[in-house]
C-alpha cells in the first residue's frame, strides 16, 4: 500500500504531539514507548522508523512541548498572560505549563534532554524579559514608580 507524499513526516509529527501530551502527565519515566506510540493510535512496531532512540523522541516532545508553552505566551501581547497565572493553567500537566509538568523529570532525563531543555527555557526567560521589559516602560510612561 502506497501513502501519500507527506504521510511518513505527518505520522512522525503526531508522535511526537502526542508524546509531549504523554509525557507531561506521567513523566519521562513513566510511560514506556508502547505507551507513547498508542497515544497517537500506533503499535510499537513502527517506532524505530521514525526515531533512533526512546530518547530522541522524549527530547523531540519536550520541545514541542515548550514550543507550544512559548507559542502562547506570544500569543499574549500585553504584559503578562493572565492564563499563564491561572491555577488551571499550572495544573493542567497534559496541555498546560510546560514547567511544572516536566520541570522535576528533567532533573533525571539524559545530559543531551537536559541540554535541549535548558536551551528552550533560555528561549522562554529571553521571551519573559522582553515582556517585563515593556511593562516597565509602559509603567514609566504612565508615571508609575517600577522600582
């Protein structure tokens, strides 16, 4: 049976989406790539066509993972989200927060899952700063005391 062009890529994509989901709610260690795989609707079978290692893909879904926590706080434009403050927000681990869901499993992923998690949160302090920055210049420029 042929797939269409894109097929391989695609199916790749919803792995690692729903492992990022996955992983999120039971943690790195608490899900087997059996596990990860049924979330997207697949057997285990498949999964060394798309990646080379358990950890590629725990690496791959902890980016996505941060990705979507970045896409939505730009998606905020003025100040701080008021979603990102949200106890809901905190304590949904599957599509909430990236940080408080995968913050403690990092602390026992791989050194190269370490690496690529620090770089995203880099990538998501620099994205806070920006915004605390023009808070304080808005602050200023209304005559409120910032410091």
């Amino acid at each position: 049976m042929r797939y269409v062009k894109g097929h391989g890529l695609h199916t790749r994509n919803r792995i690692v989406a729903e492992a990022s989901y996955g992983l999120r709610q039971a943690g790195a260690n608490g899900v087997s790539v059996s596990d990860l795989m049924k979330l997207a609707g697949l057997t285990h079978g498949g999964f060394y066509a798309h990646f080379e290692s358990r950890e590629a893909l725990i690496i791959e879904a902890f980016a996505a993972a941060m990705d979507r926590t970045i896409a939505q706080w730009r998606n905020h434009t003025n100040g701080m989200p008021a979603e990102e403050l949200r106890s809901g927000h905190r304590d949904d681990r599957a599509r909430g927060c990236v940080l408080p869901a995968l913050g403690t499993d990092i602390a026992r992923s791989s050194p190269k899952a370490r690496r690529a998690f620090a770089s995203k949160l880099d990538e998501m302090i620099d994205l806070r700063a920006v915004d605390c920055k023009f808070q304080i210049v808005g602050c200023r420029r209304r005559g409120y005391r910032t410091s």
